[in-house]
C-alpha cells in the first residue's frame, strides 16, 4: 500500500491546528482528513477509511480520550496519537495505558509524529 493511499483523521477544535497538521501530513504524502470534533468524525464514517487518528485531548463534547476508548472498544483496530496543549506530569503515561499510540504536546512535533505514523502504517500495512 503506498503513503498516498493511506488516510489519516485530524480531529481537534483548533482549526489553526487542523490547517497546520492537513498541510504537513499531505506534504508527507498522506491523505489527511481533518474534522472539528468527535462527533463529526464518528458521524462521517472516518472511523472506517483512515488508517491513523490523531485526536486533540480538550474537545466542546466528546473529548479525545472519550474518543480513543471508543476506538479501542470497537472492531476498527485503527491506532490513535494524543495530542494536546495542555499536557500535565502524567498525560502520556495515562493515554498510552488506556490504548493510545503516541502522545505529543503542541506545538506538536511533526516530524516525529510522521515517524511515527510511518512506523505504524507500515506494521498493520506491510507493502
């Protein structure tokens, strides 16, 4: 499976993010969806096209960690990377035990969010 053909959702109510994290990853050669909220991921039928979801912590309703248990209670095995803006001393430690992937801070680290999408993709994706 080639980058291009490999989706990955955005989901964060900072559109300034959204913009930021579309333009990197489609010069990366993914495919980035980007969406506003939980819901209207789950609501457009994303969970089924992407290959990674990279979700924003503080969201109006369902939150980012209320979307990766929802992920990973279901039968898509899509893997999710936590990002946030306020992060405190013990964030990523408690999203990676409930099942995230990665954890990044903002500004996020876009090129070791790309490794590691690369590096996940390539494991559930083998070309």
């Amino acid at each position: 499976m080639s980058v291009q053909a490999r989706t990955i959702a955005v989901i964060d109510d900072d559109p300034r993010v959204l913009e930021s994290l579309l333009n990197f990853l489609t010069s990366c050669g993914y495919k980035a969806e980007t969406y506003h909220s939980a819901e209207q991921f789950l609501g457009s039928g994303g969970l089924s096209r992407c290959t990674c979801i990279v979700a924003d912590v503080e969201m109006r309703k369902m939150s980012g960690l209320g979307l990766l248990q929802y992920v990973t209670s279901s039968n898509f095995a899509v893997p999710v990377v936590i990002i946030t803006g306020m992060p405190s001393e013990n964030s990523e430690a408690f999203y990676l035990e409930r099942g995230a992937i990665g954890f990044f801070r903002k500004p996020v680290d876009c090129e070791a969010l790309v490794d590691l999408i690369s590096s996940v993709c390539n494991r559930s994706n083998p070309d």
